[in-house]
C-alpha cells in the first residue's frame, strides 16, 4: 500500500498551510510548502507534482 496520493485524485485541504512531500513526473522527489498565492489560489510552491504525501510528525525527543 502507498502512502502516495494523486493530485488527480485529490489535493491537499484549503487553507491547511504546510510541507508535503511531492513526486513530479521525472521522477524528482521535493518538500515543497502547500500555500495560498494571490495569482493562483492553492498550490504547491514548487512546480506542478503527479503526487503528494503528508510529511511525518517530527520526533519529540
């Protein structure tokens, strides 16, 4: 089972501002910020992934 979601399936809660983890198409991986920009409403900060997947919680000790 993958922990992967597809941005065609499904994005990422408005207004839930914070780090996920992005596959793109060539096959980068990237911790990019899911944000709200004046020009495109809610989007990932960097480029246009195939998936997503929420990042752990840190450790707390």
């Amino acid at each position: 089972m993958s922990d992967w979601i597809k941005c065609s399936d499904r994005l990422p809660p408005e207004g839930e501002k914070r780090d996920y983890l992005c596959l793109f198409e060539y096959g980068e991986m990237q911790v990019t910020e899911w944000l709200y920009d004046k020009t495109l409403g809610w989007c990932f900060w960097y480029g246009d992934p195939s998936h997503w997947m929420p990042l752990p919680h840190l450790p707390t000790e």
